[in-house]
C-alpha cells in the first residue's frame, strides 16, 4: 500500500511535470534511476539506510546522476528525497506517479499473458480492440507461459480476464467434480 507521505512526493512532483509539460521525461527519469537502484542492493541498502551521512548519500547521487544526464528538475527531486530522508519511498512515489500520468495522458496499462509469442499483426489487432474498448491509448507488456496451454489471458488494472486453455480445463475439471 502506497503511503500518504509517497503520494504527496509524486503528486508534487507531477505537478511540476504538468506545468513544464514533460510528464513522460520526468516519469522516464524517476523510472530509470528507481531501477538502477532496484538493480544494484548495496547502493540501495546505502540510500535508505538513515546510519549513512547525508552528505555522503548527496555525493553518491550527484556522482550517479552526473553520468545519466537528467533533468534539472527531477536532480532537485532526488536530492530533496535525500535531504528528507525519503530516498526509500522512491519506489512507491514511482509508481504514484505513474497513475497520475497515466491518468492525466489518458493512458492504460495492460499485462498480457500468452502460451506463446504473438505475431505483430495480432499485437496490434489486440492492441486496437482494447483502446476500443477501454477508450484510452493502452500500453501493453507482453508476458509468455508455457503453463498457459493455449489461449490469452488480460489483466486491465485490478481486472483479469482469463481465456486461457488452463483455466478452461480447471474449470471443466471442477464442474465435474461437482456433478458426482
């Protein structure tokens, strides 16, 4: 559960993005840096850890921003959540974050689960009948499970919809089990 402080952090720092019109540069900042950090525990155990120097944690991701090339903005952000001893809910405000773009852009995310690799063509016909559907431009990640037997399954934010050979045959097997 995203925190209250985390959602302040994200909701601040995309109103900021609003007003410079740079939504996705900012997000696509804030996501790589979270993923270096993700990538790499003894930075992320140094960061989050209230033991370390202030001073110290600033040096370090002046350092690793320095080679990145960001924004000056989302610098600022960084070293704020630093100065604020914040810098170990940068996951959460990652992801608030990107509700409030997704939302602002109009946007939906989509995970699909296949038995096997899609075509283009189907990606893309699949990709057309969920923006008819949803309304929204729709972003999809593309996931393949063998496990899946055949079929497709579509998870659109809390919902899942499940067309998969496996859940048939589950379901199949507990309608028998039941008419005993």
């Amino acid at each position: 559960m995203i925190s209250n402080i985390s959602k302040r952090y994200a909701r601040a720092f995309f109103e900021i993005a609003e007003k410079d019109k740079n939504l996705e540069k900012y997000y696509t900042e804030l996501n790589r840096f979270s993923s270096i950090i993700a990538q790499n525990k003894a930075l992320r155990d140094f960061l989050f850890n209230p033991i370390f120097e202030q001073e110290n944690k600033k040096k370090v991701l002046e350092k690793i921003i320095s080679k990145l090339q960001f924004s000056g903005m989302t610098v600022n952000f960084l070293k704020l959540l630093v100065d604020k001893k914040r810098m170990d809910s940068l996951p959460d405000i990652e992801a608030c974050y990107r509700q409030l773009m997704d939302e602002a852009l109009k946007k939906i995310r989509i995970n699909l689960k296949t038995a096997f690799p899609l075509s283009r063509k189907l990606q893309e016909y699949i990709n057309s009948n969920m923006e008819k559907i949803t309304g929204r431009k729709v972003e999809i990640t593309m996931e393949t499970d063998p496990g899946l037997l055949g079929g497709i399954v579509i998870g659109v934010g809390d919902t899942l919809y499940d067309g998969s050979v496996k859940n048939q045959l589950n379901n199949m097997r507990n309608l028998l089990g039941e008419a005993r």
